[in-house]
C-alpha cells in the first residue's frame, strides 16, 4: 500500500558506495521513467566537505530537478545529509540527519551551506502548546517521511498555506453529530495550497472509498460511525498521478496532519496509507462495530447524523 517514486537499483548501489568509500563525497540522481535513478558520483577532493560543494555547481540545473545526496560526516552512522523530496525512505532513515529543500543552486555552495548552519542553530518562539507537541510531531513526520516538515532555511517548524475552510471543515469533525462526516483535502498546484475539495455527510465505512479521486492524490478525513473507531486520516496517490503530484503529497503528509491535529485541534485515531482508494475497506476505516453493521445499519447512522446536524452548510460541504 506505499506510494510514490522508487530509487533505482542502481541509485542504491551507489549510495551504498558513497557510505563504505571515504573517497566519494556526494551522490546525484534525477527522474527518469518513472524512477529516481544515479547520475553522478562526486569524489571527495577534500577533507572538509564544504570544500568539496563547488563541484556540485556544473552538474545542478534550474530547469531539472536533481538529487544530492551529500557524506557530511564520514566517521558517523548518521552523517549523511539528503537534499531531496522523498527518496532517503528507501535508503534508509537512520542514514540521514536532515533533509532540505533548495530552490537555487547558491544554496549548495560553501557560503549557503554557511548561512543554513546559522539558520539551523536559531530556535523558532514555540507556545507552551506547540513545545509539547514537538517531540511528537517530529516523531511522526520522521517516522512517515523522515523529514521533519518544510524546512528549508528557515526553521524547524511545519508552515504549510491552508485555503479558505480547511481548518473549518476539520474542525466539524469533532462534534458528536459529525460523525460519518468525510473531509478531503487537496493541493492547489502550482502555488501548493491546501484546499478544501469537499466535505461530505452521512458516509457508511463501505463507501468511503467510492468518494475519494482515482486520478490525484487525496488526503481524507472519516469521522467513523463507529464512536470506538474515531478520525481516521487517510492518504491516497494513485498510480495515475503526476510525478509532481506524488512528490508534492507524500512529502505534505506530516504538514497536513500537524494542520489537523494543532490547527484544528482533532486527534487522529489512525492513519492508513494506500495507493488506489478501492483498497480503503470498510474494516479498515469503520472499526469493528461499524464494519459488523453494514448496509442499512450504515445508513441508520447516516440518517442519525443528518437530523443531529441541521445548521447550514458551509461552503464545500455537500
């Protein structure tokens, strides 16, 4: 049920030369038929890695994306810094300290890098609420996407745009005549925006699946029957998706979740992860209960819902 871009055998077995020889310094990989794939090796001219940077210039175009997989630190397990979207998954979490997001090729020259260590080392002012819930948020974007957010050069905080009732619609999830509630989300491209696509009531655990695109990626909120089952959030990217599309989503997970649970303020029961929606079941998203009532008793607690919320809709709900 994993989605998005697969590393080639072959950017595997250069990676995994760049970890056991002390004479390569940096790894580069692109996207070739629908696969992240080696390009370049860079040999390591230097002893300081910083020194070595320069040779990154000539082989990173403003037109292609490009992948650099950088040795920082050769004597530590973890001294490897990713400069990609969504690849070190498939090499290995533990291998790589943090990833960052680069639009410019000044960035990876020894002055840029200089100016990222300084932005690194600066703490961003958290709220009480927000330092208790670091440690968990980092947990989870690590343990999804071994990236701890958007980054880039700024900070360490997860800063995602939200569209007009996003916050809104998810924040209707928790209320007890919202259950059986979906909420979806989407990326407006190419401004990436998170975006209300729709929000829909009276959704038996068997036809979640049925209301979720087969064409783009999909990040979906079920508010259960089930009161035992609570909000299931669920991400979708089809095999039909663009290359962007992929890259865009997967990496948005861990900022969506962290737009549910501190923005909006809902707890997430679980999270499911697949590539076409027809393999969201029932079971999966309507717990026990709700999956054992099937059929019409689905439709009792769709109709149960309906009465217990009869205020307006808001705009995207259907």
């Amino acid at each position: 049920m994993q989605s998005g871009i697969p590393a080639s055998q072959d950017l595997q077995d250069a990676f995994n030369d760049l970890v056991s020889s002390p004479s390569k310094r940096a790894v580069l990989a692109s996207i070739q038929n629908e696969q992240i794939v080696h390009t370049n090796t860079i040999s390591a001219d230097n002893s300081r890695f910083q020194d070595d940077l320069q040779q990154l210039q000539s082989y990173i175009s403003s037109t292609q994306a490009t992948f650099v997989l950088l040795k920082v630190d050769s004597n530590a397990p973890d001294g490897y810094v990713a400069i990609t979207l969504s690849l070190v998954r498939e090499l290995g979490l533990e291998r790589f300290r943090q990833q960052i997001f680069c639009t410019e090729a000044s960035e990876l020259t020894a002055e840029g890098w200089k100016r990222h260590e300084q932005h690194e080392a600066l703490d961003a002012p958290l709220t009480e609420e927000e330092s208790g819930l670091k440690g968990v948020k980092d947990a989870e974007a690590a343990e999804s996407l071994g990236t701890q957010g958007r980054r880039g050069h700024v900070t360490g905080r997860v800063d995602v745009k939200t569209g007009e009732g996003v916050v809104e619609a998810l924040e209707l999830l928790k209320e007890e005549g919202c259950r059986g509630t979906v909420v979806q989300l989407k990326y407006a491209l190419p401004e990436e925006v998170l975006t209300l696509d729709q929000s829909t009531d009276g959704v038996a655990p068997e036809d979640v699946a049925g209301i979720i695109s087969t064409s783009e990626p999909r990040y979906t909120f079920y508010a259960s029957p089930d009161p035992g089952a609570g909000i299931v959030f669920i991400y979708t990217c089809p095999t039909s998706s663009r290359i962007k599309e992929r890259m865009i989503y997967s990496t948005g997970k861990s900022w969506t979740r962290t737009v549910a649970e501190r923005d909006a303020g809902i707890t997430i029961a679980k999270s499911l992860e697949a590539t076409e929606p027809n393999e969201i079941t029932a079971d999966l998203v309507g717990g026990g209960q709700a999956a054992a009532a099937g059929g019409e008793g689905g439709a009792n607690v769709g109709g149960e819902k309906k009465a217990a919320f009869a205020r307006p809709k808001r705009p995207g709900r259907r």
